[in-house]
C-alpha cells in the first residue's frame, strides 16, 4: 500500500494512506465505511475526484444520517468511522473518490476510493401470511461475507429490524455463489417492507457492502368473501411506529402509477367517508378500517394497506371475493360432455375451482387452477372478458361446487348421475319433468332423440355464466328451461 504526503496551495498537508477498490450494480445501493480509530471526533468527509475535491467536500454531520442528493453520511463519533450510502447507484456514480479526514487545520488524511458501477439488481417478491415463517433465499459469492439487511423510512439499509430472530443458514454445496436462506417466523406488519442481500468486503482502512440482491416482502391476509349487496370491512394493522402517518387503502395494481387510492387518507383516530366507503383509524389498536357498503361487481378485486411516508408504503394486502347471487345448478349424466363460460374482469385473474367455499381458491394471494384432470380444459377470449371450462366424459366424482371467475365469483352446483339414471328415466315415462311450450309426442320413436340445451343470463349481468350441453341423448331431464328438440 503507498503512502505519500503532496502540499495543495502550499497550506494544507494531504496524506493519501491507500488505494482501494469497490463494484457496485446499478440500481442496488453500497454502504462504505471509512475507518479512522484515532481521529474519532475529527471532521470526516466523503467527495469525488472529478467535482473538485480540493475545493468541495461532503462532510458527514456527526452522530446523525444527513442527506447530500443520492447519498446519505453519518459520522460515528463514538468508532472514528464515516459511513458514506449510496441510495441507488447509478452509472454516473463510478468514479475515484475520497474518503478523509480533517487531522487539523494543516493536514488531512484519506483512502482513495476507485468505484465500479456495472449491471442491474436482482429483485424478487415475497409473500407471507401474518404469522407464517417465511424464507429468503440470497446468493453471494463465496469469497465474501454475506449481508442482510432491512431499508428503512429513509431508504437506508443498515440494519434488521424485525419482530422475531431471524436465521441464516448457508447451503452445503460448493460453488461460485453461496446460497443463504434467511428465515423469518412468526412475521408480522413490522417485517413487511425492502429488504437487500448482497457481499461485504473488508479492506485496511475501508468496508465495502454492496447490496446486488432487493428483496420486496409483502405480506397478506385471509380473503375476504362476500355476497353481492352486503358489506364487507378490511382490517388493516400496522406497526405503532406509524400512528400519526396518514393511512389509505387502494385498490389493484398499487404499486405502479396507475394505482387507484379508492378514498381521501385518514390520520390520528380520525374518520372519513365517501360514497359507501368509511375509514376509521383506531391508534390505540394500531389498525385501521375500511368498510364498504352495498357491494357489487366492481367492489371486487385485490386490496392494500397503505401508509404514507415520503410514498406510500404498500405493506399489506387481502382479495375480496364477492359473490353473485344468481347461482347455476346443473344436472348431467356419466359420460356427458358440457361447457361453462366464466366472466374475468382482469386479464391475469382468471380461476375455475372445485371447493366448499371461494376462499379455498385463493392461497399465497394468487388464484389457483385446484382441478388437475386431463379431461378439464380451458379456452380465452381475451377481448370478450369470457373464458369457457370445457369437461368431457362426466363422472359422479365432479359432482359438486364449482366457484366460476375470479374476484368476482358465481357459484356453480354440478350433480353428475350414473348412467343407470338416465336408463331409469327412460323406462319410467312418469319420471320426466321436463317443461316446455311444445308438447312431447306420447310413444317414443326407435330412432335417438337429439337435444340442445342453453342455460344463458342476461347480457347486461356482470356476473354472466352459461352452460351448452351438446350430447346425443334419449332423453334429458332439466326444468324450466329453453329448448329447442327435433325428432328424426
């Protein structure tokens, strides 16, 4: 490591100490901590090269964070350290920096510091439910120490500030990157929010943390399932630390500049009220409340929790599930072939699923295709807000109920009868109820009968389902329905 002393102006004596170097991702953040034990209470300062380092400097203001445009200082009286945050690198960022120290009025000391920005960050998003374990995994390279660590208000990432212990355990397999899994149990409001990993470099004078690795953890609530008409309330708890910020809830895509805060914010045990929707903020139980009144289709749809700070911090969220109150109740036979059609209101929610409720349908936040049989597939028409389930050769085991859309839901009752039914029927000419303007003919002919049968709600219905069942068939036994028979 060179040592040399140079005179600028013939006044000041400058002593550089050494050189080191440092590799940054664009859009990742850097920590550099410049180490100076023995002058701890001493002026230190952080400026690059190319804007005039002899004529101006970034001093940090001592024992507090102090911004300086993309960069954050704090000098840390008590260990002679200068910690200098970069809170997103850019290219215009690289560069030969300094990072020094006013000895005296006469002399100053420093590490020259060569900076290199090169590709972009990794981001990913977590999941969680309240009170879950979840698990992050982070890569570093091996030679490196591993760093984790939680951004604050202030988009600073120093250190983890978490409701319970958290855990990390490195992979056992060697290769260039050592894989660490970061576990937090029992997660709650106050672990919601940016996390990043990356690899810390200890050098002689300076340590280097570059953080390659965001992490987005959000976490998310049980759904909330309602029938259309009725009301539904939204529980949003939030760590106390955020009583007196203003809270909002917002409805879709939140995070991008399309978002949709669907009511003014309330603050402070306030209330607020729009049209049929009510917030209250209750501070003593740090949770906030957003009711709404009279639901309909367009209530329907994915909700977050929101506190604003310098932006909104999105941190929580929960679907509600609104359900029509026009419900199909089908009946088929063994080996039948039939069609439903679903409305989807979001291209990128769209769910056909078999349970006792609509809540099962949704796990980890994201819809999900519950049925796994060849004989179910699915076709879209994108530009008509319609995709239809198609299922050949009917058992007794689809019977059941089907919950059909996504947010917006219509119930779907399917009883499939053995063959041996449809057999009975046909020999028991009282059993068939079928009604109908036309009138059936009193013996039936050797030759098959063939039916069309279209159960079809009015256009105007949001929550639009129908069925087509096209079979060959003697006999069909469906109620009060439309249809149309010809008898060859």
């Amino acid at each position: 490591m060179e040592e040399f002393i140079y005179v600028e102006f013939g006044t000041t004596a400058i002593l550089k100490v050494g050189v080191s170097r440092a590799t940054g991702h664009s859009g990742g953040r850097m920590m550099i901590k410049c180490e100076h034990p023995q002058h701890k209470i001493k002026p230190k300062y952080m400026c690059k090269e190319s804007d005039g380092c002899s004529e101006r400097k970034n001093p940090g203001v001592q024992d507090e964070w102090m911004e300086n445009g993309d960069v954050s200082l704090y000098d840390d009286t008590r260990a002679g350290v200068l910690m200098v945050f970069f809170r997103e690198l850019k290219a215009a960022d690289a560069g030969t920096y300094r990072c020094g120290v006013n000895v005296s009025h006469y002399t100053e000391s420093f590490t020259e510091l060569q900076l290199d920005v090169r590709d972009d960050v990794t981001f990913v998003f977590e999941s969680a439910h309240l009170g879950e374990k979840v698990n992050i995994i982070c890569q570093v390279p091996e030679e490196h120490k591993v760093h984790f660590c939680k951004e604050d208000d202030n988009h600073i990432c120093q250190n983890i500030s978490t409701s319970a212990v958290i855990e990390m355990s490195p992979s056992s397999e060697r290769n260039e990157d050592r894989v660490f899994t970061v576990s937090i149990s029992n997660v709650s409001v106050r672990d919601a929010g940016v996390y990043w990993c990356g690899a810390e470099t200890r050098d002689t004078h300076l340590t280097f943390i570059s953080l390659t690795t965001k992490i987005q953890l959000n976490l998310f609530m049980a759904p909330v399932v309602r029938r259309e008409g009725e009301s539904a309330e939204i529980f949003c708890p939030y760590d106390s630390i955020y009583k007196s910020k203003s809270k909002s809830l917002c409805k879709g895509k939140c995070s991008t500049r399309d978002r949709n805060t669907i009511n003014e914010t309330v603050r402070e045990e306030k209330k607020t009220k729009t049209d049929r929707l009510t917030l209250n903020d209750d501070v003593t139980a740090s949770v906030f409340t957003g009711t709404i009144t009279g639901l309909t289709a367009e209530d329907a749809g994915k909700y977050w929790c929101a506190v604003t700070l310098e932006r909104d911090v999105n941190y929580l969220y929960t679907h509600l599930i609104v359900i029509m109150n026009e419900e199909l109740n089908l009946t088929k036979y063994e080996g039948d072939d039939m069609s439903i059609q679903c409305k989807h209101h979001d291209e990128h929610q769209k769910c056909f699923c078999k349970a006792h409720e609509p809540s099962m349908c949704v796990k980890d936040g994201v819809s999900l295709e519950t049925i796994r049989d060849d004989r179910f597939s699915f076709s879209d028409e994108a530009s008509t807000g319609v995709f239809t389930v198609n299922i050949t050769d009917l058992t007794e085991e689809d019977s059941g109920i089907y919950w059909c859309g996504s947010h917006i839901t219509t119930k779907v009752t399917l009883t499939s009868s053995c063959a041996d039914s449809r057999r009975d029927s046909l020999s028991d000419p009282g059993s068939a109820q079928i009604n109908s303007h036309d009138e059936l003919p009193t013996i039936l002919s050797d030759e098959l009968l063939y039916a069309s049968v279209s159960f079809q709600k009015h256009e105007e219905s949001l929550s639009e389902a129908s069925v087509t069942v096209s079979k060959n068939e003697l006999y069909s036994d469906y109620a009060t329905v439309s249809r149309r028979m010809r008898l060859n």
